[in-house]
C-alpha cells in the first residue's frame, strides 16, 4: 500500500485532487487476540492510512473503511456466520452496498482525511469471548 500510494499521489496533477481509500477492519479499535497477524497487519495499515493524510496533503485525502462481517470466512459455515452477525449490537451484517455507499461519501466529504469509519453494526463497541472451538487458527 504505501508504494502504491506514492505512486498514485506522483501522478495526481499540482491542481489535482486525488483520494485513497484503504480497507481496513474494525478491529483496530477493538482487536482480538485470535488473529494476531491480521490484526498486526491491519493496524499498519490503519497508521499508513493516518501518517499518509498527513504527508500527501493537501493533494491527496487518505482514508479508510473497517468493516464487520460482510462475508462467511472460508473456515466458516453459513450457520456460523449467521450466528456472528446476529450477536452484533444491531444484530445485521454489513452489506457490500453499505461499503460502496460509504466510499461514495468519502469521495464527497472534502474535508475528511485521515479516518476510519466503521461499517460493523456496532462490532468494535464490544468485546464477547469467543466458544473454545470458534477460535480461528492462523
């Protein structure tokens, strides 16, 4: 991400306006303990996402999307994942079109650079222990 973001801001034009937006999780504000590399993974991108607002303005407007449970991991079943969802705060999935709609206001707020907006029906407001067997392995 952040070779292609110099890139990217290299050939925005010196009147330009360019954006980036990262997909990043939720889980940044309320990491888990069972995914500690992609939850290291993700919170480097979430600190790229803020460093880069800083050094590539005012060009370019950095910024990210952390969702919840959009879609069934592989090592998900149809059922699990229903479950996991439903023990959401607004008990609903995220749906791709809450995804794109949140890019498009992105792309119209002007003055937003250097956030996360949460799309995760409340997911990083709580913390649940997981069932011994729903821990995920890396």
């Amino acid at each position: 991400p952040l070779l292609l973001s110099q890139k990217f801001a290299e050939q925005v034009s010196a009147n330009g306006e360019g954006n980036i937006i990262n997909i990043i999780d939720q889980r940044v504000w309320n990491p888990t303990p069972h995914f500690i590399s992609y939850t290291l993974s993700k919170t480097g991108l979430w600190t790229l996402t803020q460093t880069l607002a800083l050094a590539l303005a005012p060009k370019v407007r950095v910024n990210g999307i952390g969702p919840g449970p959009t879609l069934p991991s592989t090592r998900q079943t149809k059922e699990d994942f229903e479950l996991q969802w439903q023990a959401l705060p607004l008990k609903r999935r995220v749906m791709p079109q809450d995804i794109s709609n949140a890019v498009l206001y992105i792309l119209s707020a002007k003055s937003m650079t250097g956030q996360m907006i949460a799309l995760d029906s409340g997911q990083h407001l709580s913390w649940y222990p997981s069932p011994p067997d729903a821990v995920a392995k890396e």
